[in-house]
C-alpha cells in the first residue's frame, strides 16, 4: 500500500524495488537512500514499476539520495521534490567505486526544475556520474545540458537525444541513425558524406526518408 513516512527508506543491500504502483512519500531529507558498504560490499539497486517517490520537506530533499558505493539504475516511476531541491542526488563518490546513477524511463521533476539530477560539486572528481538513456524530464530541466552543473554539461548517453515534447517537458530518446557505410552509421548526412573518400568507390545509404531540404543542405 501507499506509504507516508518522516523517516527515509535505506538500501544498503543490491536488490530490484520495485513500486508497484504504490507512493512512498517522505517529510526527511531523502525518501529513499541507496548507499554501499565499501567498495568490494557496493550496493546495486535497480528501482522499476508504477508508483511515485516524494519527499515534502521544502527546506532541502531528495526523491532519491545515492550515497557512497551505490550504482542505482532508475527504469520507472515518478520522482518529484518541491522548491530549489535535487530530484535524484548523488551525494557521495570513492573512485574506488564511484557512485553512479543510470535512468532508462520515468518521470522526474523538483519544483523549479533546476536541479533535477545534481552531484554535490565535490563528487565529481571522485567519479560520481549520470548516464540517462530515457525518462522525461519536467519544469524546464533538459539532462542533454544541465546548467546545475555548469552550461552545457550533458547527462544523457552516446547515441541519445533530448527531444521537447508539446507541454514542455523534455524526453531522453535513441537519436535517429539515418545513414550508413559499411558497418558504420551516422546520425546526419552531412557526417556520413565528411567520411567518403576520394576514389570513388563509398556506397552511402540512407536508412531513412529524405527531404529535397536535407539532401541539398548535405550535398551543397
């Protein structure tokens, strides 16, 4: 069943949660806290299913905290904080097991929309990293350039996308491959045909539709 608490929900251990389709809604600093042992005892959570994660405490929150020696992987779910708060936070970091956080799907926002994925400045060095490969994204945050951590920082892996969706929110998608040589596709005609060689001899095809637009703004 749904859950109000003003305590924090501590994974210590790897395990799969999954939310199934319930809310788990906190007045403490962090509703769920994922943090490691050492850096041979990690802590490996995947979060999955329906269901909302909250915390309600204005004065400094997080949906999740991730601390030191965690690798959490986020596939669905909402994750919402209020104010000038950090959504998902990763708090602490060893390099010798950097804490990370990898979001495939769900939903995430903090009420002004600033710091929806944030690492605490120091932590970076320490190796502490997002890698997003899907979710949406709400209030103005676009994890492709996350001005929290400096403007034009980028959270989302190789090979995806931030695509604006009509009520302003932003969805991390696969960035459209439209063409190939060989083995080797490309993400624009213009990078693909930048590869041909001289001698004549390159098959380019294209693995999309094109446009008169396209073609000529490519080839010109």
């Amino acid at each position: 069943k749904d859950c109000t608490t003003t305590d924090y929900l501590s994974i210590g251990k790897s395990c799969i949660f999954d939310l199934n389709g319930h809310n788990l809604t906190s007045s403490a600093a962090a509703a769920i806290l994922v943090k490691g042992t050492s850096a041979t005892s990690p802590s490996v959570v995947t979060i999955t299913g329906k269901g909302t994660v909250s915390s309600t405490n204005d004065a400094g929150c997080n949906a999740v905290q991730v601390g030191a020696y965690a690798s959490l992987t986020i596939e669905d779910g909402n994750y919402v904080v209020p104010g000038d708060n950090a959504t998902i936070y990763i708090a602490k970091s060893y390099t010798s097991k950097p804490s990370t956080v990898s979001i495939t799907g769900g939903t995430f926002e903090s009420g002004n929309g600033q710091h929806v994925l944030n690492i605490k400045d120091d932590q970076v060095a320490n190796g502490a990293a997002f890698s997003v490969t899907g979710g949406t994204f709400k209030g103005g945050f676009d994890p492709s350039n996350n001005g929290a951590e400096g403007e034009g920082t980028s959270f989302i892996a190789p090979g995806m996308e931030s695509v604006t969706n009509p009520d302003g929110s932003v969805t991390v998608q696969e960035r459209p491959v439209v063409a190939q040589i060989g083995e080797k596709k490309y993400y624009s005609l213009a990078d693909a045909f930048a590869d041909v060689p001289t001698d004549g001899t390159t098959t380019v095809k294209p693995l999309t539709d094109l446009t008169a637009t396209t073609t000529l703004a490519t080839l010109k």
